[in-house]
C-alpha cells in the first residue's frame, strides 16, 4: 500500500506540471564576449528581468549569445524585449545572436513577424564570430 495517496488535482501534483519559472544568467566569455542563459518562462512578468541582466555594463560586448536552448515557453512581451535588445546592441555596433530554442519558442518568433528581426540559428551559427574574436585577441 503506498505512503501517501496524492490524486491528479492536488496541490502536490499541480506543482510538479507546472514549468519552472523564469532565471536568465550570464556568464562574461572575455573581453568581448558575454552568453546569456534563459531557462523557464519568457513573459511579460519576467521580461524586466531580462531586460535588466542585459542592460549590465558587463554585457555591453561586442557579441552577446542569448541561449533559448531551455526556455519553456516565450510571449510576445518575451519577444519584444529580445529584439529590442538586439536593436539596441546594433545601434551601439554590436551584435546579439540567439542560440535556438525549443520549436514552440521559435515559432514565437515567426507568428510575431520578429524572426527577421533578430540573428538566430543553431550551436554551429555561433563558431564562426567567437573564432573572429579570438582571432582578433578580444575573445
């Protein structure tokens, strides 16, 4: 007989569906070179918290990663708040890439129009530009 009986509808197994929520880190990947990490979930409750991890004069590189590789989910504020830093970082001549997320993240992207707004790909897309840093000693 088990311990504990926990039915579909409780507390307990309500918390265990529910997706983690929100953390976005960075980690400084030298002189000009900064990679930001998203887990959980980009909304319009955690879209201020990415904005300001971005806005961090540590992350003002040259090339900055965003990694989508564990977002859960992202809304349009999510979106909004990514290709606003991309603009930003442009304007200023740098560049943010975005490492590839899950399928429902991405297709954020093309139902919101943005997908050519920002500069997104796969793992691969990001070794030629560390390499050109490091090439050019700033990496």
């Amino acid at each position: 007989m088990p311990d504990a009986l926990v039915l579909p509808d409780s507390t307990a197994a309500r918390a265990e569906a529910l997706p983690p929520a929100f953390a976005c880190s960075w980690t400084d990947r030298g002189r000009d070179a900064g990679w930001v990490h998203l887990v959980g979930e980009l909304d319009l409750a955690a879209a201020p918290q990415l904005e300001r991890t971005l806005g961090q004069p540590q992350l003002q590189a040259r090339l900055v990663v965003l990694d989508l590789r564990e977002l859960a989910f992202i809304d349009s504020s999510g979106v909004h708040a990514i290709v606003n830093a991309t603009t930003r970082a442009r304007e200023q001549g740098r560049r943010m890439m975005l490492l590839r997320g899950p399928p429902n993240v991405d297709r954020v992207f093309t139902l919101t129009g943005s997908f050519d707004d920002v500069e997104i790909g796969d793992v691969g897309l990001l070794e030629a530009p560390v390499e050109a840093l490091r090439e050019e000693g700033l990496a």
